[in-house]
C-alpha cells in the first residue's frame, strides 16, 4: 500500500513556519496568563513575517523576565539583573538600530526596584516593545503585593493591600511614550491586534497586560484574577489592524472607525464601542483611566498613540548605518580632535 504524502506546512510571507518563531518549554506555572503572552508573540511574529535574527529580546528578573526564553529561540536575547533592561536595551537597539527589541519584564520588575530607569526609558522614547506582565505580586518571593496591587485588593491569606497603587500607563502616557496600551492576557484577539500594531510602530510602546497569577493572586478578592477582569474590562474600541504588505479594502459607515497610519504603512482601526474615543488626546487618555480607576473598572485597547515625536537614534543624529558594524577608523576620535578637547579644558 501507498503511503500518503503529508500535507505541507505553512509558512508565512517569509516562507518560515511558525516552529521557527517557537522557543523553549515553559517552566511557570499551568494556566500563567505569562504563556499566553508568549503564546500571542508567536503568533504575531509568524504572522507580521518578522525575520526572528533581526529581533533582540530582553528581560530583568522575575516570573515575567523568564518569558523569553519561551518564544523566538532564533532571535539575540540578554537576560539582565533585576530592574536594569531599559538600560540594556538602549544600550543594545543605539550599538545596532536595526534591531527590533523586545523586552518583558513584570510589575516588580518594572515598577519597583526597575522604577527609575522604567521612568527615564520613557523619556528617552527608544524603538522597542516593553512588555509588563502585571499580575499584581511578587510570584517568585511567595506572592506578597507588588507597587501595582490596586486598593482594597485582598491577599488569599485577606490581607488588604492599603496602599496607592502604580500605574504603569499613566506615567508612560505622562513621560513620552508614544504608544501605550493596557491588555488583558485572556483578551487574545485584542492582544494580537496590539503587538501587531507595536511592531509597526516607530517609537517606544508600552504594553501593560494583566497576567493573572494562578498560585498567589486568582481568587476572590484578587483585582489581577482571571474572574475580575472578565466582569471589569472595559474594551475601549475594536481594533482591526491592517499590515502594509496586505491591500484590504472594507466598506465601514462614517463616523464609526478611526484609522490611522503607522510608520510602515499599516493602518490601525480603531472602532467605536460605546465612546468616540481618540488615542492621540493625551489630557483625554489620562483623563479616561483616572475616571475607569473611580469606577472599579478596566479599559484595555489603544489608550495613547503619538505617530509625530522622534525616537532616540533619531534624536541623537546617528549615522545610518548600524554603530556596531562601524570600523575602528570611524568610531575612534583622531589624535587631533583629542588634543582640541584638552586644550579646551586647560
């Protein structure tokens, strides 16, 4: 008997299959919101058709940081010490700018002992995607509360969290990041419509995604548990993303879709559910999650997009091509321009 071909398999513009955008096996925790992350970043990458070498992942310390090694195992990738990837990672995306970097960290990570150079990341609006999975605890130190715990949010033992909580978005928002989304791990449409968008866009995005922790922070009285965010997230818009390698023409009513255009070509649409909202009013942006945060609620979407502001290397004027491949020649000042710099100093 003849024995049947199997069918093949399928690749993506690229002509890679998505095993090539796959990483290890997973060490966290069955049901981690984290894995469905990495499981999104998987699927976004296949489907953008991004060349994986041509990606550098980063990462701190905590059950977020190890993500990375769960996904894009072609890819550059430097695991930092905790609460210093920013630097790392400008430092690596300045040697080599046609780097894509991507950098997960967590609530901990981030907004804790990471605080300071999350902040002055911010600022800098260096090209990559920061990724915060927010769940709300310390996983990895017995699941006492992290700086992003909400008010009034209660430990499995009941103790209630009493102090202010950080939110990431507001500081991205307020210190120059020019896209800034909030997500849900469960939300895995919306989350994919989100990372697309990240990759197209030319600046720094901050994606803050609610990871529920299944051993110390997904039961009752958890504001970061898989039951809370279904009862309170407030989808602020439809996306539909659109990459510029695809021509697709929809017919949409008036007034009911916003779309704009990335860098690359790709469009965003943004379509109203409930509220005209416009991602690109800042004063609105801040103004929509202080009045969700009075609320008991959750909004997830688009929640700033600024296309105008330059990013870092461009800021600094760099050459086009990559430091990294520079020669010693053009990197290293001649004997001359050191001898005008001592002399200024004399």
């Amino acid at each position: 008997m003849g024995t049947t071909a199997a069918p093949p398999k399928k690749t993506n513009r690229i002509g890679l299959e998505v095993a090539q955008y796959k990483g290890g096996r997973t060490t966290l925790c069955a049901g981690c919101g984290h894995n469905s992350i990495s499981e999104r970043i998987i699927e976004c990458f296949f489907e953008m058709g991004v060349e994986p070498w041509t990606v550098a992942k980063f990462s701190g310390i905590g059950c977020s940081s190890k993500s990375p090694a769960y996904f894009l195992n072609l890819a550059h990738g430097f695991n930092g010490v905790h609460g210093r990837a920013p630097s790392v990672a400008t430092g690596a995306i300045l040697a080599n700018r046609n780097l894509l970097g991507i950098t997960v960290s967590g609530d901990g990570d981030t907004a804790s002992i990471g605080i300071g150079q999350f902040i002055h990341m911010l600022r800098r609006n260096v090209r990559q995607i920061y990724i915060i999975e927010n769940n709300g605890v310390y996983g990895l130190t017995k699941g006492q509360f992290s700086a992003t715990a909400d008010l009034g949010a209660k430990l499995k033992s009941g103790v209630a969290n009493d102090l202010t909580p950080i939110d990431c978005c507001v500081e991205a928002i307020q210190l120059g990041a020019t896209l800034v989304a909030r997500s849900f791990s469960g939300d895995k449409r919306q989350l994919l419509a989100i990372l697309k968008t990240a990759i197209a866009h030319n600046g720094l995005s901050i994606i803050d995604v609610i990871s529920p922790c299944v051993t110390f922070n997904d039961h009752e009285g958890s504001t970061k548990s898989y039951s809370y965010m279904k009862e309170h997230d407030e989808p602020l818009h439809e996306l539909d993303f659109v990459p510029f390698f695809q021509d697709i023409s929809v017919e949409i009513p008036e007034g009911e879709v916003r779309e704009v255009t990335l860098h690359d070509g790709s469009k965003l649409r943004l379509k109203k559910l409930g509220r005209d909202y416009d991602p690109t009013d800042k004063l609105n942006a801040l103004r929509t999650l202080y009045e969700a945060e009075k609320q008991g609620h959750v909004v997830t979407g688009i929640l700033h997009l600024d296309t105008s502001r330059p990013h870092f290397v461009d800021l600094l004027n760099l050459v086009e091509e990559p430091l990294a491949t520079l020669p010693e020649e053009r990197v290293r000042p001649p004997r001359e321009a050191l001898e005008a710099v001592m002399e200024e100093l004399r």
